[in-house]
C-alpha cells in the first residue's frame, strides 16, 4: 500500500461512482502549460487560466522573440480579463543537438539501412544523410553507442522517431545503422546520445541573448535551465541573471535531463530553487525500469528541502486525442501521491489539438488524488527529516500547518514580503489552501520608487497549495500593528467574497510583528 495513499478500510469501492465535487479552489497541484502554435490566441489563453494553468512556459527550442513577445501579450490581456494571475517561466534551448532539415520535407529511414550523421549544415538533408549542429559528435561516440533521433524527443512512438547505433566514425561524420523504420518530419528533431557527456556550455550563448534582451524585457518570474549537469550550472545562471537589473528575482529551476544531472543531483538541489524532472529526455538516457525510480527519489529529495519540484510528461496522447490513456491517467495521480508541486505540458498544450481540456483534465486527476493524499503521514516524516536543524522561521511555519489541521481551519493566511514563510508552510502540505498575502516593500534609488511583492507573488503559482495575493502597495511591509490589523481585514474580505471564507469558520493565520512571527487561530462571525 502507498504510505502517502490515505484509504480507510471501509472506503467503499462506491465512491469511485460517486461524482467528484466541485471545489472553490482548484487542484493544489499546480499546471504549467506550454503556449505556443495550438495555444497562443488570447481566448485559448484566458480558457487555459481558467481551467488551472498557473504557470506559462516558452520555450525558445523554436520560434524568434518576436513570435514569443506577441504570445505574451496575449497572456497579459487573458491574466487581466480573467483576473487569474500566472508567472512566466522562459525555457533556455541549453545544450541540444538538432538535426536540421532546411527544405522541411519528410524524411524517411528505413530499418536495416545507414545513415551519416555530418557537422556539415549546408548540405541537405535526406535518408541517407543528416546534417547537424554540432562538431563535437565524431570525438564523443564509439561504435555501438545509441542515439535516438524525435520530434522534440516527444513520445515513445516509433513512426516518428528512430534508433541509431553508432557502426564506424569517420572524420567529422559519424556512420550508423537505423534500428527502426521511421518518418522524421518537420523543420526540427532533437538528437540525444544515451549517456554521453556532450562538450556544450549549459547556458549557451544564444541563450544568454535571450535572456538578456527577451527576458529582461518582460521580467520573466522563472528561468528553467535545460540540462543542468552540476551545480555549478546554476551558479553561473545565478551569477549572469544578477547582472540584468531586476532579473537577480528571477528564479532558477534546474532541469533534470540525463545521467549526469542524475549523478550530481543533490549539488544541483542544494543550488537550485526547483527542479524540473524532464523524463522524456530521462526516458532516453535510463533504462526505462529506472525512471519511476528517479522520479520517487528526487521527489521525496525535493519535498524534504522544501523546493518546487515539477513532472513533465505525463499526457503524451492528449496531443492528438481528447482522453488521456489510463496509464497516463495513472501516472498523473501517482506523481501528486508522490509529492509533485506541479505538472509540466509540453506538447500537449504547445502544438497539442486540446489544449485546454488537456489542463482540465489533469486538474481533475491532481484533484482526486489530493482526497486520498496521506496528510497526516507526510507532515510527520518531514518533521522528522527536518530534526533539531530546523531553523526558527520553520519551526513557526510547521506549528501553523499543524496548528491548521488540528482546528480544522478552512485556510491559512500567511503574511509575507519576501515569500519565504509561505512556502515553508507550503512544504508541510496542509490539507487546507494557503493564501500568501504578499506585503509590497518600497524599494527606492536616486530617481524612483518602486514596489517590490509582484515576483513574489507570481513564483508561488508553482508551489503545492500556495494560492498568492498581492496586497495593496499602501499597506507596506512596515510591521506596524494598525498596518496587519488593516491587512488582515482586507485578506478576509478577500476571502469572503471569494467565497472561500465562511461565517463561523476558523483561519489560521500566520504573520510578522516586529522580529517575531505569530501564529494565531481566528474564529469568526456572522
């Protein structure tokens, strides 16, 4: 039986009939969605908000500036129309080997032929030749290694991907047998070679150009940094994005690739500020029977530092079809029991034909799977885990978590400027939602005055159970006793008119007076 799978002995196998209740607030899993051609129009967008997309990628593996700026202007018109607010997370094309195809025709490998792999890009592409955008490739292979060539490495099927194994080097060009027949189609494929350190710097340089003029410009909330391999990875994102005015905010989520990353993961972890799981690349590099096994370690690595950590492919089939397999389904369900913060779509919502109702659906799967989450147990192995290291601001935040189930609290209210105790209430996943009321600090140079709190409130849409709001920039974070009571109030009016606080229910509430936390417990009236 799953630990984190809370089923008494007489949940009837009835309830499974019964059909799920809505509830106010969405799953407390999270969902990032990829925007791109299926899902870039301002009404798909402001649907996607709708049915529980809190985070928006863009991935730069494809497309100019240009195409991703006018996509996220259409989601700054959807977050205003819907009211739904969502953080914006820019994906760096980190070291990728492409094949590049430039006439976009199909191409078709046969089982049993050959086919050259060539440094050579002006050469045309064909069934017998790939030209591809790296060097090194000749020097990093031996005869009988394995690459695997795909659309976006997108799923398992093999009509659109293909198998090589590496027969003879020969110069610059690498010579290999096709394991499958295939037809690679489209202006890009990526290339992965299982287990090979590939000699690319982690943050390239086309990347760095993006960052620093793309990202820059639309202050991007989250950096996920492809095929982090060490720690030193991050740092040096870390030391890059410090240097671009406001982006020393932006948070750093490392993403989980291959065996090397795997190999260093708990460096990475220590550095980073998430972790994304990438298992499709994972998939490639791992014997299958492995993955679910990195996966629940990581996982558990991740909940037990108290970081984001997000699962990416999970709805593969949800490209092309309207239901999700039932082992896909499944898979869902099982990475919410282990832990997961969030769920990434990749080309389910990017070129997918439903991408909102590949949102809704995984919602719906978080959602059941957060009713039969074991609560209880996870609180107490984190606290056991967290032992007598536990620091001051923890201590408090576990108290409030615990303090909220005991009393049965309908939500906990967490005053915060900077974020941090909110996620570390987050981190013991309460059965109740926690709003994050994030108290604006004044911020001023020579020449202007500026808010800070709006990066704060938009990073915590890719944590478990954190649901943000912005405080009103006249209520700064200058700890007076009058400025919290007034906060407070408008944090329960909030709620109220919400809908997610009712008369008689108890809140728990969680806030700084001075330089001392308080947790107290809030019954209220009529």
């Amino acid at each position: 039986m799953n630990p984190h799978l809370n089923l008494e002995e007489n949940m009837r196998l009835a309830s499974v009939l019964e059909p799920s209740k809505p509830s106010f607030f969405p799953a407390r899993t999270k969902i990032v969605g990829t925007l791109g051609p299926k899902s870039r129009t301002v009404e798909i967008i402001s649907n996607c908000l709708k049915a529980g997309m809190s985070v928006a990628q863009f991935d730069f593996s494809w497309g100019d500036a240009e195409y991703h700026q006018e996509t996220l202007e259409n989601l700054k018109a959807a977050v205003r129309s819907t009211k739904k607010l969502c953080a914006v997370m820019l994906d760096t094309v980190g070291p990728e080997l492409q094949v590049i195809n430039k006439t976009e025709h199909p191409i078709s490998l046969l089982e049993d032929s050959f086919v050259v792999l060539t440094p050579d890009q002006d050469k045309e592409a064909t069934s017998s030749l790939l030209p591809i955008n790296f060097t090194g490739l000749s020097s990093a292979v031996k005869t009988g290694d394995t690459i695997f060539i795909g659309q976006y490495l997108f799923t398992g099927s093999e009509t659109t991907s293909v198998w090589l194994e590496v027969t003879e080097v020969n110069g610059e060009d690498v010579v290999c047998l096709v394991k499958n027949s295939a037809t690679l189609s489209g202006p890009l494929y990526t290339l992965h070679v299982s287990q090979i350190h590939i000699d690319l710097p982690t943050l390239t340089d086309k990347d760095k150009e993006v960052i620093s003029t793309w990202g820059v410009r639309n202050n991007i909330d989250i950096l996920s940094l492809s095929c982090t391999r060490h720690a030193e990875d991050v740092r040096h994102a870390r030391e890059f994005l410090s240097k671009l005015g406001d982006l020393y905010q932006t948070q750093i989520f490392a993403k989980i690739e291959n065996v090397e990353g795997l190999t260093h993961f708990d460096e990475i972890l220590e550095e980073a500020d998430g972790i994304i799981l990438s298992r499709g690349n994972l998939g490639v590099d791992l014997p299958p029977e492995k993955v679910f096994m990195f996966q629940k370690t990581a996982v558990y690595k991740c909940n037990m530092a108290g970081k984001p950590v997000v699962v990416t492919r999970v709805v593969d089939s949800m490209t092309e079809n309207l239901r999700p397999t039932r082992a896909e389904a499944t898979d869902v369900a099982n990475a919410v029991l282990d832990g997961s913060d969030a769920i990434l779509l990749g080309a389910e919502t990017l070129r997918g034909l439903y991408p909102v109702e590949t949102i809704t659906t995984v919602g719906k799967i978080c959602a059941e799977a957060e009713k039969v989450f074991n609560y209880d147990l996870y609180y107490k192995r984190t606290v056991k885990h967290a032992g007598d290291a536990m620091s001051h601001l923890e201590s408090i935040a576990s108290t409030a978590a615990r303090a909220a189930v005991k009393v049965k609290a309908s939500v906990i209210l967490c005053f915060t400027s900077t974020g941090r105790a909110a996620r570390l209430i987050a981190k013991y996943k309460p059965i109740m939602p926690v709003i994050s009321v994030v108290i604006p600090r004044l911020k001023n140079n020579q020449l202007r005055w500026t808010f800070t709190g709006a990066f704060e409130a938009r990073q915590s849409l890719i944590v478990w159970g954190l649901f943000p709001m912005l405080a009103d920039s006249r209520h700064q974070a200058d700890s007076t006793n009058s400025t919290n009571e007034s906060i407070l109030k408008v944090a329960l009016d909030h709620g109220k008119a919400a809908g997610f606080i009712k008369p008689h229910d108890r809140v728990v509430v969680c806030q700084k007076l001075g330089d001392s936390y308080v947790v107290k417990i809030l019954e209220l009236e009529d």
